[in-house]
C-alpha cells in the first residue's frame, strides 16, 4: 500500500511540473482564506454549511472577489451524496469597483475507504450569472478526484485532489451600444491541482492549508492562445458543531 501512495505521489508531482513547464503566462500569488459552520443533522444524513470566503491576487495584496456560501449535502445510499450549493459574490474591478453575481450548483459526490486511504469523487454543474448582465450565463461541468490518506499517530492527515473544468460561457462583443453580438465559448477550460493538510483544533475547529496549481488551457478561447497558470495559497478554518 505504501508503494501505491508513493507511485502516486511521483504522478501527481510529475504532473503538475508538466503543465507548468508548457504554460507561456504565470500569474501571481493568490491567496484564498474562509471562515464556515458546519452542522449534521438527520443522524448525520444531511450537511449543512455556512462559508464566508475572501480572495486575493496581485501577490495576495488585493481583494478581488469575496462570497457567502450556502450549501447542503445529503447522503442518499451509502457513500453517496447529493448536495446543492448558492453563493453570493462580489467580484472586484479595479474601474468599476465590485460587481455583484450569483452562483448555483449541484454536486453528485460518492465515497470509499480503502485502508488508510479515503477517495472522494465528485461532479459539479455550476451555473454563474451578473446582477447587471442577466441573459449571459457562466456554466460549467466539473469533476473532482480526492484522496485523503491517514498517518498513524500524526495529527497532520494529508490530502492530493485533481479537478478539470469544462465551460459553457456566454459573452457579447458590442462595438455599438445599440447593437449587441452574442457568442458562446464552450471546451475544456482548465485543470486544478491541490495538496494540503487539515488539522483538529480544540473541540470543534478543523483547519486546512493546501497549495493549489491551477493551469488554464492555452486552445481555451478566452486564454487567447496562452497558457496561464495561477498559484495559489489557501487557508479554511470551519466551525463543527
């Protein structure tokens, strides 16, 4: 069992270096940092969660997106879960100031326990929209792989995770006001690689860290023919009571 983690471990790190070495734009640090309450009821049926999140870029100096998330998960066979969430964002522009959109998902999620190791697998439909350009919808499809694995005696359990993301996105192209072009993205836009820990903390504190590589694919029509990738610095703190 061992070996196996280690193998991937080497797959995951050999992975990540490949996509950074092809990217042609690297952006800055980014800083993500969230408080939440979490709550199971229902013999522990049903999560409840209640996160407020702030996001940073330009070397984490700036905020430029902060939102609160409702979200529910209910398991609904053994191991598996249905689970909805909605966020109220505001994403900043450093014009215009902060814009207001709203996020809704669905999340069908099954789990398994093999040893030490816990795999989570996960797909998510999102739907993403502005306050102000309500006929323009952001969707996307992603699936999620986790694996968490527990040390003996160490108080700093480990976690690996990979995500692709497939969009649906509308946009328009108005070179007079009047007048206004609609178009549609819609392909592969990007994959997430994450590595982090949690940690206990008194009663009812849990704490994650994890670094995260996101890379956006350079054939992605908003990429413009440049690869991007984003690295990225997150700290959750979450409430369980």
């Amino acid at each position: 069992m061992i070996r196996k983690i280690q193998l991937l471990l080497c797959a995951i790190i050999v992975s990540i270096n490949g996509v950074a070495q092809d990217s042609q734009v690297t952006q800055d640090l980014e800083m993500w940092t969230s408080v939440a309450v979490q709550k199971k009821v229902f013999n522990n049926k049903l999560s409840l969660n209640l996160n407020q999140q702030f996001r940073f870029d330009e070397n984490s100096s700036r905020l430029y997106e902060y939102f609160t998330r409702i979200k529910a998960d209910y398991e609904i066979f053994n191991n598996l879960y249905l689970g909805a969430g909605y966020r109220f964002i505001k994403t900043g522009n450093s014009d215009k100031g902060f814009s207001t959109e709203y996020r809704f998902n669905t999340d069908i999620t099954y789990k398994q326990k093999i040893d030490r190791i816990r795999l989570s697998y996960r797909l998510r439909y999102q739907n993403r929209t502005n306050a102000k350009n309500k006929d323009l919808s952001n969707k996307k499809y992603r699936f999620r792989l986790k694996l968490d694995y527990n040390i003996k005696n160490w108080k700093y359990d480990p976690f690996f995770a990979s995500e692709i993301f497939y969009a649906k996105k509308d946009y328009n192209e108005s070179y007079i006001d009047e007048v206004k072009d609609y178009n549609t993205i819609s392909d592969f836009q990007k994959i997430r690689f994450q590595v982090g820990t949690t940690k206990k903390t008194g009663k009812v504190g849990v704490v994650k860290i994890f670094y995260m590589l996101e890379y956006q694919f350079a054939d992605y029509q908003a990429s413009y023919g440049n690869a991007i990738t984003t690295n990225n610095i997150g700290i959750n703190y979450t409430f369980k009571l």
